[in-house]
C-alpha cells in the first residue's frame, strides 16, 4: 500500500526533527562534564535560586524540616533552568537558546557527513556507534557493581510488582517502546534490508534482532539501578523515590548519581558518550531510510552527480531550522501475524484512546489547549494518509465495488525473480551517488 510507505516515511521525518533534540541534550550535558566541578553537583551557579539545596543523608536526616516548601535539587535546577531554560506557561516561547542551538547544529552536521555517501559510509561509521556504547556500557556495569547500595537496586529491578499488570498504562509504555525500539512499521528496516542480498535470511536476522535488542535492555537495566541503589542509600531515602524513566532517567537522576561518585568527570562523560552514540544510531537508519525511499522512487533524478548529497543536506536543514522551536524555552509466525499482531495494536490504540489526559510536563505545568492540538494534528498527519489513499486506490481500481475490493486486499501477483531457484547472478546494490549501469531488462533478455 503506498499510503502506508508515505505515512511511515512522513512518521520517520517528523522523528528525524524531534529525536535528534535529545542528543543536543546530551551534547550539552558533555560539554560542562569538563569542567573542574560538576555545575550540577552545587548550587554556586548564576541559574541556581535560593530554593536550591544540596540533598545528602546527613542534612535529610538532620535537618529535613527547615528545607523551604519549594526546595529542588542543583541537578533539577541544572535542567530547568540551564538547558531547557523553561518559561513560567507553553505560552511563553522566548528566545531561541544558542547554546542548545549550536549543540544541535553539531550533531546534525555529524549525522549529514557520516550518512552524505549513502550505506557505504554509515556502514564504517556504525563500527564505532554500534560497539562503543556496549564497551561504555559494560564499563558503567563494572562500576556500577562496586558502588554501596548496588544490590539493592538491582533487587528493586528484579523484583516485579505484580499489582502494575492491571494498569494498562504500564501495557501502552511497554507496547511504545517495543514498536520504537525494534523499528515496528517505519520502513527503516524495511529499507536497510533492501542492501542485502536477495536470498538472505531475513527470519534469521529479525530473531537476532530481536534477541540482541531484549538483552541490552535488560543488561542494561543492570547498569542503572545498580547506580540508582547507589543513589538511595547516599541520601538515605528509598528507591522508589529516585527511579524515574524518560528524559528524567538520562538527565536528572543519572547525573546526580554520578555527582556522587568518585571521579565524577570521567563517569559522566563515559555516560553522555554512550548516549550520543546511541542516538546517533538511531537517527542514521531514519535518515538513512528516508534518503532510500526517496531514491527509489525517482531513481533516475537523485542518482545522478551529487544530488543526493544534495537532498540529504536540504533535508538536515530544514528538520535543523524546525528543531530549534524546540531549544526555545520549552505458526507462530502465522498466528502472531493474523491474530495476536492486530489484537495487540488495536488493544493499545484502545487503550490509548480510553485513558487519554492531556499531556503534563511537570506536577504543576499541564501542556495548553493548543499545544495538544498540535500534537494531535502531527499525529493524524501521517496515520491519515492510510485511509486517504484507500479511498483513493479504491476510486481509481476498476471493476465493481465488490471486485475492487478483492483486488486491493488480494496480494500481489510474485515476480519471476522471486523464484529461488533462478539462475540470474545476484547484483549487489548500486552505490547511491552511481547510475544503473544497464537496464534490467538486458540482463533478463541474457538469460532467456
């Protein structure tokens, strides 16, 4: 269905602008942990206030009720007030933040020279993305291990809760990031996979995938709560209450561990390193997808000269200006395919609809009418053009009602190069910045 490859490339596009602010983020992050003292460790900085307090064990303990009612941490005000530089209301969009802005013009201009020659160059460059975060990784899990109160966190992440399986955002958060993390339904995969050869086995590399994927996950949750029990058991107060998830993970609570630890430079930038490469994986096999899609579409215009190098860089600079709106203030088989798949989504979309609330960024700070307007119309913009373009394929498709039907939900007829069996020599993928040599056709011809 090309609606669905339209709605996934325009879902790919709207993910290349907002994911890469992340690592914008944790550029930033990297480039104070240079500095002789963590900024967020104290609160001697400009961005501190008067409510910033250094929460330890001893001063909980000791002196927990002459804290002000709207006490926060330097790392929180490190957050708020440094990087997102938040405004009192949405409403307020203030000035764009130049430092964050020229953070994200670095990674950007990171992923165009890295991804600009096509899958050749992105595949030299994931070596070293692909591998490093697992060596950092490890390195964290080692460290980890060692600190005071390790086991305790890695008690707490291991020990389920069994009362959270009746609440079904628990099941919506689980099914999100399964789909993003394994790249459900975006083509990503689907255009990568398209270099390989045409006989490999795909079943093969999913359940690799999907293996590989689980268990860095799960080892990695090792390396977290190890320094979260750490973290607890420095301020004296439970687990529960330093855990978070989200942005609040990799930029709150982590950081604060971290200011806690010996050598906090060193571990600080071997977390923001693991975090940039990781990004910067993720935002290679969007790009990479996209560039792809379009290429195939109108391969005889974007393989010629340069001009693939220059759509990607069309591409990077409009998602570059578009993102700074955001540093502003602000059998099996066969079953799980026919049955389980469908009744998954539909349960989570289900699910989704039936306990929806609007958005709250903070306790405090609930996201305006407008801003979830926007949100909803970024949302419909790619799911709608399924349906727009079934109305259209069944407008267009000859034949009665009843016979449209059939045909458009009928697969479609295999090719002849389909066959196994065929002795036509494979033919690796061109080059992207190269033209098609000799038509396919000749090649067919040859061997009849």
């Amino acid at each position: 269905c090309a609606g669905l490859g339209y709605a996934s490339q325009l879902i790919i596009l709207h993910g290349c602008v907002y994911y890469i602010v992340i690592l914008a983020w944790a550029v930033f992050y990297l480039s104070y942990s240079f500095q002789a003292v963590l900024p967020w460790s104290h609160c001697n900085n400009t961005w501190n206030t008067e409510a910033c307090v250094v929460f330890t064990h001893h001063n909980q303990t000791a002196n927990g009720s002459s804290f002000p009612a709207n006490a926060t941490s330097p790392v929180m005000e490190f957050w708020e007030r440094e990087v997102l530089k938040l405004s009192d209301n949405l409403d307020e969009l203030g000035p764009i933040s130049w430092k964050l802005a020229l953070c994200l013009a670095i990674v950007w201009l990171v992923c165009y020279f890295c991804i600009w020659k096509g899958v050749k160059s992105t595949g030299k460059v994931v070596y070293l993305t692909a591998t490093f975060p697992y060596v950092m990784l490890f390195v964290l899990l080692v460290r980890g291990a060692t600190l005071p109160g390790a086991t305790q966190g890695i008690i707490y992440y291991l020990k389920p809760n069994h009362t959270r399986l009746a609440d079904p955002q628990v099941w919506m958060d689980a099914g999100t990031q399964i789909f993003f993390s394994y790249g459900i339904c975006l083509g990503s995969l689907t255009a990568l996979g398209s270099y390989n050869k045409y006989n490999n086995d795909c079943y093969k590399d999913s359940f690799l995938l999907c293996l590989l994927n689980s268990t860095t996950s799960f080892l990695a949750g090792f390396a977290i709560f190890s320094v979260l029990g750490f973290m607890a058991e420095e301020q004296g107060v439970d687990i529960a209450t330093v855990a978070e998830s989200g942005p609040g993970l990799a930029f709150i609570a982590y950081p604060r561990a971290v200011a806690m630890m010996p050598l906090p430079q060193l571990w600080a930038v071997c977390f923001f390193l693991m975090i940039i490469m990781l990004g910067l994986d993720t935002q290679f096999v969007s790009l990479e997808a996209l560039m792809t899609s379009v290429t195939d579409l109108y391969p005889h215009l974007i393989r010629r000269g340069r001009h693939r190098e220059l759509l990607l860089l069309f591409v990077c600079m409009v998602c570059f200006l578009v993102g700074l709106v955001m540093v502003t203030p602000e059998q099996s088989d066969s079953l799980c395919w026919k049955y389980l798949t469908p009744l998954v989504c539909t349960g989570t979309f289900v699910f989704s609809l039936v306990c929806w609330a609007p958005l709250r960024l903070s306790k405090d700070l609930v996201a305006p009418g407008w801003a979830t307007a926007l949100g909803w119309i970024l949302a419909l913009s790619s799911v709608s053009l399924l349906p727009i373009w079934a109305i259209y394929a069944l407008a267009t498709t000859p034949g009665t009602l009843a016979q449209r039907f059939h045909r458009l939900c009928s697969p479609s007829e295999p090719s002849s190069l389909g066959d196994h069996n065929s002795t036509l020599p494979y033919r690796s993928a061109l080059p992207m910045t190269e033209k098609q040599k000799e038509p396919i056709t000749n090649i067919i011809q040859d061997h009849m």
